[in-house]
C-alpha cells in the first residue's frame, strides 16, 4: 500500500514525516460535517490541519498512513466585518496575513503576529492558542475570540459566532477547543475582537548590562506610557551574535555590544497624547540609572523594520548554525531573570560546548532557551545527546520553579512525555475525561495531547 | 423533618426561598475536599455557595430540604501576593473589597468591580464569570484569572496555582469552571492577574440627546485617550428621574435633563502622559459636533464619587419604586441603541404603562433592559403579567438581533427555560455532556445551569 508523502504530511521543522492515503480539503462547513461523519462512521481517524507550521509536529499525520488529513485551506473566506462593532468573522482557512490585510482595509487591525503569518491559517493559531510577539498588550489568541464554529467529532456544529463580547449563557464551551490541538473537534470559523490601528508607534533597541534588570524596565516602561507597551522582546547578545555572524548585511543597531538587548515597542491608538515624549522621558530616566546602558529609537519606518527584522530572523540565525534544540519554558515574570541564569549555569555545567540562544517574549515570562550544536558538530547527534541528558534538568528547574514545559508551543505529540511527568496528574485526568467524552471514538487528531486511550477502536 | 431556612438559603434578590439540613463551613481545601467526598458517597447533593449575591438563584439550595450548602466563607485567606509578576493567590472565600485592599496595599489594584463587592466572594465571582464596570479596559472576571484550585465532584484536587501568563501544556481545563456556577466542581483558590494602580483618573458626566451616538462617543473617547477609557456606562433619563424622585438628597449633575447620560471614565498608569488634556479635547470637539450635549468633569475625588454614587444607586431607585423586572441582555455594540429602541417600542405597544429603566455597561455591548412596575400599581402582580407576556417578546428580539439573554447574570435556576429556547442546540448538547463526563453522579448544584439529568440518582 503506497501512500502520500509532501507538503501535508511533513511538520514545520521537518521533526516528523507522516504518511496518508488521503488529503481531503472540504470547501464548506457541511463538507466538513460529511466527511467527519463518514470517517467516524468508518473507523478512520483523520488530522485536522491548518497551515500545518505547529512546532509540536500536532499537525501532522502518523507514520502508519492510517489517517487522513482533514486540510482547511479551501475554507478560506472573510465572512464578514462589523466595523461598528470591531469584530471579524472568518472562515478557519484564511491565512493570518489575509485576516491583517482585510482587517487594515477598514482601518482596524487583527493583533496577532506570529512569525509564520504568511502561511498558518487562523483555524490553527485557534487551535494551538498561539502567542507571539504582541501578547504583552493584546493577549493570546484566546483573549482574541467572540465565538468559535466547530465541527464535533460525530459530525454535528457547535457555533458561538454571534461576535459578542458578554454572554454568560451556560459554560463557555468554546474554550476547550481553543489550544486543543484538534483533539476535540475542527475549528471552522471564528468570531474575533480587533482592536483600533495605532496612531502613534515608538519602537526602541535597548542594550541592558544586568539581566534582573529586565523585568523593571518592563514595569517602567508601562508606567511612563500608561500599560501601552505593545512587544517587549529580549534578545541575548548569544542569539545576535549568532545570526550578525552568518549574515555580514545584517547591523547592529548598537556601536558596542552588551549582553542583554531589548525590543520595546509601544503603540497608541490616540493622536492626542504624546508616546513619544513618554518613552523619550523614560529612556532618559532610565539610562540615567545605567537601567538601560545604550539604546536608540527608531525615527523612521525603514528602521524599525530594521529592528523587528533582527528580532524576528533570530530563529533563522540559529537555522544557519547548525539549528537549535528548543526549550520553550515560561515562568512568572518575577523569575524570569533567576531562571534565565540558573538554567544557563545548568547548561554550562553539563554541555560546556553548547552554545545558548536566548530570546522571547519576556514580558509574558516566556523565553525561548535554546541550545544551538558548537561549530563543527554534528548537529543531530549533539541535539539528541543533548536532549538526553541536559533537556531533562532545565525542565525539572522549569518544573521547581513553578513553570511550564510549553509557554506556547502546545504538546502534540512530542511533549506528551513532558506533560506525563510534570503536568499536574489532576489537570491531566480531566483532560482524558473531557477527551473521553467528547470524542469517544477516539478519532481525532490521535495520539495528540492526551495520550494512552484516545486510539480509534477499530 | 425540620429545615433550616435563613441567609444560606434565601437568595440575594429574594426570588427563591430555599431550605436546607446542614451548612457545613469547611477551613481548608482538605476539607471541602473530604465533605465533597462523603456526600458523593452517600449520594447526598450540594450546592456551593460564596458569598450567595447571585442574581439568578446560582447559589441557593431547593426547596425541598435535601441539598447541603457547602459555604467557602471559612476559606477567606490571600495566600500570596507576588507584585513583580502583578499576580496574587487567594483563598474562593475571600471577600472581593478585602482583595482590593490587599492589592491596594502593594500599590497594584484588582481591576473586579461589582455593586456588591463588600459581601460577594471571589470564587462566586469567578463561578459566574463575573462583569461589573471596568469589563470594557479589564475584561471580564475569566480575564482575570491566571489559574485556579478546584475540588471535583468526586472529591479529587485540580490545581493550576503557578501564576503564569501563557501556558499551552494541554486542555485549558479551568475555564470549565469560570461561570459554571458549581455545577462541575467547587472553585477553592484562584490565582489573579493585578493592574497598575491609575495615576490619573478622568471621570465626566455626559449628556446625549441621540443614543445613537452612544457607540460614536465610546469610539471617539477610546481614540482620543488611546484605549484609556475604564468605564463607560449609560444611565437612561428614566432611571436617573426614578432614583432622584425618591431621592432628594441626590442632585443632579447636570443643569438641563437629556434623554440619555453617560458615566464616562479613563484612567492611566502613566504620570507622565496628559489624560486630562486628551479628555478635555475630546469633550471641546464632541460638545462642538453635539454629540455630547452637555458635560461636566469631577474636579475632585468627591465629585467623582457623587457621579459612581448616582450610577451605583439605580438598582436601589428601581427598588424604592416597586422593584424592576430584569433583562440582563447584550447584543453586539454596534446594535444596541437600535436594540434598546426596537426593544422599547415593544413595551409601549405591549404594556404601555410599565416604566422603563434602561442603563448598563454599554461599551460591552450589555444593557440592563429594565421595567418599573407604574405608580399604584401591585408590584408582584405587574411583574408577573409582565414577565409572562412581554418578557418573551424581548427576548426573541435580543434572539433575532443576535444578542444574548443572559449577558453578565448567568443561568442559575432561573434560566433554564430561556437557554431551552433560545440556546444554541449545539451547546446546550456539549453542556450536557460536560455535566455527565464530570459530574456524572450529578450532586454538583443540580439543577442549575443544566437542566433535566443532572438530578442525583439517589
């Protein structure tokens, strides 16, 4: 029995490559009912798939080519805007990008950004609760839905598109599905909240000597613009040096280097008050304390796309030097700086070659510490060791310190070891009955996110 | 068989007189978890209770005398307050005013705001998912809330207590619990975002003479102020006229009556930023196109209060003339001055006599759509005609407007028959099935929230 090996079945990072007998690609929301009834009718699980750029490989059929793959991406309409009532409804296909686009065009904007807005599709980012650089002021994508459409793994619809922004009419069922990986059911629309374009941008490159340092420059930041800061991004001198190193056209925005840099943006949607002056006042108060030891503000567009082109090109800096082993650990805010250090010291101490890339979104605690393989390495083999023996101590410190295993990648399937260990076992029974319950049959999306008895009864 | 009848047992608005054998008042989360556990056993029905101000008889036991009341009130500590992650841990019975002064204390605020915040508890704040009238800069009470502890049906812990902002390690289970109204578990301990304490606040009283200019304003007041705007809450001229009738200590803010009022707030964490020049040019440029036709701005703390304190007193005007008939509806924002005027024409072709009482948190689109009970007239009796005849002719308009029959409220008991009517079938079904995987004894506040089932099988 041959089967289909490309685009679908491949994940992302290129961690897994599945097989399938079948992609099926339904054009409308009753399509995906048939199919989903005739599939359970038959026994057959099947992988809902979005843009298919999940980290957690949660997006990708199994080896076996025993599922099908459920792809959204004919499912890819606006449905409609309600300017008044600055909400979006959209089919789950629609690329992220598409939904910014249709979003500008009525002078509002869709606060999500991720790296893969070009190609993930909103059905997705619902799905894996995505974060991304914008999280600090606007939230998860969670804080993002009004009302969600999804199709049950019987083929019946749920739907809450009705794009309010109160309704405490019974539990709010929708939450399950959002970050449910397409366990539980297909996202097929969503109702979201957009938000007033900013009239008003400051994006800043700061250098910072003393990591603890990190977490005041936050709070100062939000005090002097008034809670407007809209990215704050760290950036280890590790992870620019790595990615200037490869690439000889990228600059510094800096003259000199220092271990620590921040991208801090803040935006106002008002014409009125004076951002500007805000972050200028701050900047001057806080280089005044060497809080901040260097820095420069964007003046125009073409530089702070600049400034955003360092930060987001990070992860292809680590890509060019042999790829990075990810650990995408969150903590409180307030132990971000501890964790950030006693973790590198673990690395130090048990890999001393391996070399750190540091960097996330520090202003929800969430940092992504990665490991790239030293020069001349073999790169799969140090990531394999290295996930042996050291992975496991920066995840009990994670652990120790009251963190999570995935800030925000999700679990799929390659952190259901993680969640076996360190989710709580209370959290983790409620996630089998609510799997349980919801898709008896066990077709959905299997051997994601819950583990041991979600396989089909064939 | 003798049954106590008395404060846990009569509900907030004196709908339902319930009865009751035993309160058990437990003192730890061991213990709720121990009295949970040997109810279960004996097949005995509980009904969870804080601080029992629900407005839709959530929290009040049956009449029959066979269900305990499990009260929290014993569970009243903060447990911990972390300000450099701006979170703080608390006990389910913790007053909400006793969780402001302890945020207080840390110069943060905990941005829940309801009329009844002297006696409401904050795991029956979180159990129905509560509003208030910061929803509109705030969210609502799930927006709030970072993790939380849970006693299950069978007496098992859940526990999501680590204070972090993103975590996508599995289900998010515990939004099952915000606004199930104990029907799937007794909510213990919560874990809550703070905010940044204001260092400036706006408050202005503003008349409107179109309510169609309702949504304009909230747009043109967000611009200018660059989403700084906390609250923005409508008063109709017939609520306020009913409270200063029987009032005559209270004055009025403004000169000239108006049709409409509006109790607008922005705040700002910002010292440095010009709130009150934002405020001023708003107000220069709205009074200049009469969008606002007169206005005045507190000029002081205890102006500002005299303006909340007419705002926070219609319920009581409403009671001071008969009590009112409550529908606790929202429709998108970009609806709700047609709602609210298809909806009143309704009542004076249909009960040209009632009296309307119409004001709310319309920056979320929610309206306390409310009817007075004419001078002279039998309260009881009037509401009972009215609630039989006209009630449901609003309600199908809320229906076919796309609108929610229980925006901040919830179900409770009391509405049961309006989520059978007007509930999405989809849901309503998922609902059920929740209940039964979690509860499926079906001792958890039977009754409430999900009809029909869910009565224990004795």
């Amino acid at each position: 029995m041959s089967a289909y090996v490309g685009k679908y079945t491949t994940d992302f990072r290129h961690l897994y490559v599945g097989r399938t007998e079948a992609v099926l690609r339904p054009r409308t929301v009753e399509e995906v009912q048939l199919v989903v009834r005739i599939l359970a009718k038959h026994g057959v699980p099947l992988v809902p798939q979005g843009g298919n750029t999940s980290y957690c490989t949660a997006a990708t059929p199994n080896v076996d080519g025993t599922e099908v793959v459920v792809s959204l991406e004919r499912l890819n309409k606006v449905r409609e805007i309600d300017v008044g009532n600055m909400s979006m409804t959209a089919d789950a296909g629609c690329i992220l990008s598409a939904l910014h686009d249709a979003a500008s065009d009525v002078d509002l904007m869709l606060p999500l950004s991720l790296g893969s807005q070009q190609s993930c599709q909103i059905g997705g980012n619902l799905s894996t609760n995505a974060g991304g650089i914008a999280v600090v002021k606007y939230g998860m994508a969670r804080d993002l839905v009004l009302g969600l459409e999804v199709v049950l793994p019987d083929g019946t619809l749920f739907s809450d598109l009705n794009s309010l922004r109160k309704n405490n009419s019974g539990y709010d069922v929708k939450q399950l599905f959002i970050g449910g990986e397409g366990t539980l059911g297909i996202i097929t629309g969503a109702s979201l909240k957009l938000a007033r374009k900013p009239k008003a941008t400051v994006t800043a490159f700061l250098a910072i000597s003393d990591i603890a340092d990190l977490s005041i420059l936050l709070d100062r930041a939000q005090r002097f613009t008034g809670d407007a800061v809209t990215s704050f991004e760290y950036v280890s001198n590790n992870s620019l040096q790595l990615l200037l190193g490869k690439k000889p056209d990228l600059r510094h925005p800096l003259e000199q280097t220092s271990g620590h840099y921040v991208l801090l943006e803040a935006s106002t949607s008002s014409h009125v008050l004076d951002l500007q002056g805000a972050v200028d006042a701050l900047l001057e108060e806080a280089m005044g304390e060497d809080l901040v030891t260097d820095g420069t503000i964007a003046s125009n567009e073409e530089q702070r796309n600049a400034f955003w082109h360092l930060r987001e090109s990070i992860p292809e800096g680590e890509v060019l030097n042999g790829g990075s082993l990810k650990h995408d650990v969150s903590v409180r805010t307030s132990r971000l700086a501890t964790f950030i250090e006693e973790a590198s010291r673990i690395v130090k101490a048990n890999s001393p070659e391996a070399i750190l890339s540091v960097y996330g979104h520090v202003g929800d605690g969430n940092v992504h510490f990665n490991v790239v393989p030293p020069a001349g390495t073999g790169s799969v083999e140090f990531k394999a060791q290295f996930e042996g023996s050291v992975s496991p101590l920066i995840y009990r410190l994670t652990a120790e310190m009251g963190g999570s295993f995935s800030a925000e990648y999700g679990i799929g399937r390659v952190k259901l070891d993680l969640l076996a260990t360190y989710g709580d076992p209370g959290k983790v029974a409620l996630m089998k009955t609510l799997k349980k319950a919801l898709d008896p049959g066990g077709h959905m999306n299997p051997g994601k996110v819950v583990a041991g008895d979600d396989r089909p009864h064939l």
